[in-house]
C-alpha cells in the first residue's frame, strides 16, 4: 500500500459521541428559552433518539411544550447542534494507526460523507486537519460525488500519482463505502463497529477484507504483500 484512505464517522471515532456533544450545547442553548434545565432536555432528546432514531429528535422535542414556537425553536436548535464545537475524541486504535501509518512515512487521507461544516468541525475537534495529508468532504464538490461516487478517490490518486491498486480505504458502511471504488481497482477493509456493524451485504458491496479493531489493518497489509 501507498495510500491509506479512512472513513470519518465510526471509523475513527464513535460517532454517537458527537450526537451527544450536539444534544448537550442544543439543550443548553434553548433551555432558557423553555424554563426547562439542560438536563431534563437533553434527557428528552436522548429518549426520543432512543425510541425513534434520528430525523425528528428536535421537532418532537420541542413540540412537547405549548405555546412555544416549535419551527424556529427546531431551526435553533438545529444550527446549534451543527455549527458546535464538537466533545469527541479518536478512537484508541485509531491513534494507534494514525501514529504507526505516521511514523512509516505513509499519506493518510480522510474521504467523508455529511454537512460540509459539521465534518469540518469534526475534524478539526480530532485534530485530524494536521494529522493527514488531506480531507475531503465529498459534499464540497456536489452531492453527486458523495459515496459510492469514485470522485474524491480519483482526486487522491491524481494528487499523489498513484493507481487505484496503491490506495487502500479504510471504512464502516457496506452500503456505499466500497461498491464505487472495487470495480477499480482500490483496496478495501471494512471496520465492523459501529451503526453497521451487523449489516450484511452482497458481494459487491462488501471490502475485500474485515478487521475489528483498526490495529488489525496492519496484519492485512502484511498479508497483502506475501
């Protein structure tokens, strides 16, 4: 391997943290507005993501008190959580890797799906901005290139003049993780942790290889080369 490409969320991180940081600085932010203490908020937004998954968390929230303006309350709220500085932190293993790739001289690049402001939030929480060779957001260049799109992939291969058999990507959803870039010619290992770590997927959407703990990619690449 020449190029070792990671996913963002659940890969080097948990990303269940970061919706933690986001409900506690929206909680603190609108609890003056309701009379309601940050806790007993974040509490209700917790219990919501819970039993209803994330989508609504904030409008059934905030819906739950009379007389309040729910939509601009919601729109409040919501900025909030995406433009906060994010409480989160890399993953052991994921420092773990990011030292050893580091110390062997190797490119790192980080390829995200997402808001283009929360994933650059995120990264500079992680301090990932100084750690790699480069990010790329895909929703910076059109919501067509997000995954499974090759796009960001190419743009790494074109960058450090290499093939696609040179760059290895590092991510944690079969579902669009790896299907674009197989057919040609990346390296893939799935990290099975995460929001999908039970999904199971056809062939063709699944990496080439699965690891439980990031320091296991190593004993990849090794096997890789015999």
């Amino acid at each position: 391997m020449k190029v070792v490409v990671f996913d963002l969320d659940d890969t080097l991180y948990e990303e269940i943290t970061y919706v933690q940081s986001g409900f506690r600085a929206a909680a603190r932010d609108i609890s003056g507005v309701l009379g309601v203490p940050e806790q007993e908020l974040f509490d209700r937004m917790w219990n919501v993501l819970m039993r209803e998954g994330r989508g609504k968390v904030f409008d059934t929230v905030v819906s739950g008190f009379r007389g309040r303006p729910v939509k601009r309350l919601v729109r409040r709220a919501l900025a909030v959580y995406r433009l906060h500085e994010p409480d989160i932190a890399l993953a052991e293993d994921a420092e773990y890797a990011l030292d050893r790739l580091t110390k062997a001289g190797m490119p790192v690049y980080i390829v995200t799906d997402g808001n283009k402001l929360v994933q650059e939030r995120k990264i500079k929480a992680l301090g990932l901005d100084k750690r790699t060779s480069g990010v790329y957001v895909t929703h910076r260049y059109g919501v067509r290139h997000a995954k499974p799109s090759p796009y960001c992939f190419l743009k790494i291969c074109e960058r450090e003049r290499v093939n696609p058999r040179d760059v290895v990507y590092v991510g944690d959803n079969p579902n669009k993780d790896f299907v674009g870039i197989k057919p040609l010619g990346f390296r893939t290992i799935r990290i099975v942790r995460g929001a999908w770590r039970d999904a199971a997927m056809p062939a063709e959407y699944e990496a080439e290889a699965a690891v439980r703990d990031l320091k296991e990619i190593f004993d990849v690449f090794r096997g890789w080369r015999e």
